[in-house]
C-alpha cells in the first residue's frame, strides 16, 4: 500500500472515531445534503473498505505478475528445448517446424568477394593497432580506403583467378563496402 492510501486511511479511521465521540445525534449539511453521524461514518468506512481491497487486489496482481514470468521463463527455455530437437530430427523441415508455429533457421551467404574484403580489413586492422593496450587496440579499426581495399582484394584474388576477373572483384568489393571509420586519431605503432 502506498504512502498516499496509509494516510488516507489514517485519516478516515481517526475521522470516523471523531464523528462517535463528537458528532453522535447530529445532523451536519455537506454542499446541500443532509448527513446523519451513522451515514457519515458509513461513507468513510466504505473508503476505508475500498482502499483495503485495492491493497489485497495489487498483492494478487503481483503474484500473478510474478507467477506469469516463471511460467514464461520456463515455458521459454522449453521451447527452445523443443525447437532444436524438432530441427535435429526432422532436419530444419520447413513444413514440419512450420505445424510447430516455428520458422526454419535461416542460413546466411556471403559472397566470396565479401569473405576477401573482410579478411583484408581484418589484417589491416590486426596490423594498425600493432602492440598497444586494449583501450588503445578499441579505437583503431581497418581505416582502409577504397582504393586500398580494391588493390588488396585484387592481390588475394590475382592468383585465383585471371587478372581481368580480379580487377572486376576488387571493383565490386570497393562499391559493396562502405568506407571504414578510424576512430582516435592515433598514429600505429610499428
């Protein structure tokens, strides 16, 4: 119960004993009404009944509340139990998992042009923060430009394949991705 209700019903409670040692036998005119001391006493009490069962209903509400999130917990970690039995044994079916309300899982693809340009951004980056402490190494990413990115996807693709074809991959790999932030204004050690 809140601050505000415990003093409402200090307040009625002392109300009440007031209106029985004081006001008994009277009839007391509230805004044009008419008010005997029994129905005086009978309004503040209804209050005081009222502002009790709002208690008893929060108390319940919150047990509910709470008794909802175990179940939820629980419910969820068996559906997570059931989901990745179902995908083992019926091997990620669609029409299967799709019975159970589930979707299958999806698979990502990258292209091989993306798996180069990340490797070569991965160096770069490995090769910037050289030997510096974690809060150093954090600031300093790749930092490559799209010309560095095209010669360095070019070299790792050149001998795969025909060097027209790399020129072509390195191109596309340069347009695909967007240009790497280097934050802090360190310069890389060496």
């Amino acid at each position: 119960m809140g601050t505000k209700q415990v003093e409402l019903l200090a307040r009625d409670t002392k109300v009440i004993a007031g209106i029985q040692k004081r006001l008994q036998g009277m009839t007391i005119v509230i805004l044009g009404v008419s008010y005997s001391a029994a129905q005086l006493v009978a309004i503040f009490q209804s209050h005081i009944d009222a502002l009790n069962a709002l208690a008893a209903l929060r108390g319940q509400v919150t047990a509910g509340v709470q008794a909802a999130a175990t179940l939820t917990e629980k419910t969820n970690a068996v559906f997570l139990g059931i989901q990745s039995e179902v995908r083992n044994q019926f091997n990620n079916a669609p029409d299967v998992l799709s019975d159970l309300g589930m979707t299958p899982k999806k698979v990502g693809t990258r292209s091989p042009v993306t798996n180069v340009v990340a490797a070569v951004k991965g160096r770069a980056t490995r090769t910037r923060r050289g030997t510096t402490g974690s809060a150093e190494k954090a600031k300093v990413t790749g930092g490559l430009t799209p010309a560095e990115i095209q010669a360095a996807v070019a070299a790792e693709v050149a001998p795969v394949v025909g060097a027209s074809e790399a020129q072509t991959a390195a191109a596309s790999a340069t347009s695909a991705s967007a240009t790497p932030a280097v934050a802090g204004s360190g310069t890389p050690r060496q």
